[in-house]
C-alpha cells in the first residue's frame, strides 16, 4: 500500500521510519494495520449511527475523532503537530490551528441558523464546511461525513 502522505516529523512522532503509524496495537505491517485500524473504526461508526454527537463548534470534530480512533491510535482527537501534505500539497500550517478553528465555529453557528431556511443553502454550507475541514486536516487521519442536526 502506497502512502501519498508526506511529514515534516523529524522526531517520529506519528510513525516508525519505515512509515507505519505508531498504534495501541503495536502493528508493524501497514497493510495489517489498515485492516486493523478499518475493523475497529467500522464499530465506531456503527455505533455513532445509532447514537450520534451533536455537532456544536469545531470541539466537537475532536471529540468525533476520538470516538472513532480510540481503538487503535493514542493520539485520536488530538490535534496533530506536525505538517503534512499528499501528493505535493500541504494541508493547513499547523501553527494556525487556533484561528482556523475560530473560522470553523463561524461555519458551524451559519449552518446551524440556516438548517430551516432551505435545503440548497444547507448543501452549500456543509459542502463550505466539508472543504474547510479537509484543508485543515487537523488530525493525521480524518474521517468526515457531514453534520449532524441534533
């Protein structure tokens, strides 16, 4: 399996130095690791179907993270403190998460005020969101699918 992410992380932090994400599990095998890391985060995501959190402020990305990410990282939910990019492009300079963050809450509150005016207003917003949180990526892995209502 081919890793097109790229770290500015002299000190290893997130991987060992052949690329394989540091785990709960101790996984050396990327491709172990990937289905590993698929079985535990699949539950999760069951279970949020069933009992999913509310989205209030950029916070709640966080705790989402972490949800779905305990099992098998020690870092889920934190965000991540090192630069990354894929295929050439970085994501979002660490270093400005804070106002990020901050611009993320401003989204979140419009989204929450529009949620009854009309269906494509909404799609735009969480479509401005979805764009926002990936170029972010404010987690070394990020799984994102939309906003709840509740």
């Amino acid at each position: 399996m081919e890793n097109n992410y790229q770290y500015i992380d002299l000190d290893y932090k997130y991987t060992n130095k052949i690329g394989v994400l540091h785990n709960l599990a101790n996984i050396e095998d990327e491709k172990i690791l990937l289905a590993y890391e698929s079985l535990k985060v699949s539950k999760r995501v069951e279970e949020l179907f069933e009992n999913p959190i509310k989205i209030k402020d950029s916070n709640s990305l966080l705790i989402i993270h972490h949800y779905l990410f305990q099992d098998v990282y020690e870092w889920a939910g934190k965000v991540r403190t090192v630069n990354i990019s894929k295929n050439g492009k970085p994501f979002f300079d660490g270093e400005r998460f804070y106002i990020a963050f901050q611009y993320l809450d401003t989204l979140i509150a419009e989204y929450r005020a529009i949620q009854k005016i009309n269906k494509k207003e909404l799609a735009h917003k969480l479509a401005e969101i979805l764009d926002n949180v990936n170029y972010l990526h404010p987690f070394r892995k990020l799984m994102f699918r939309g906003c709840s209502k509740k």
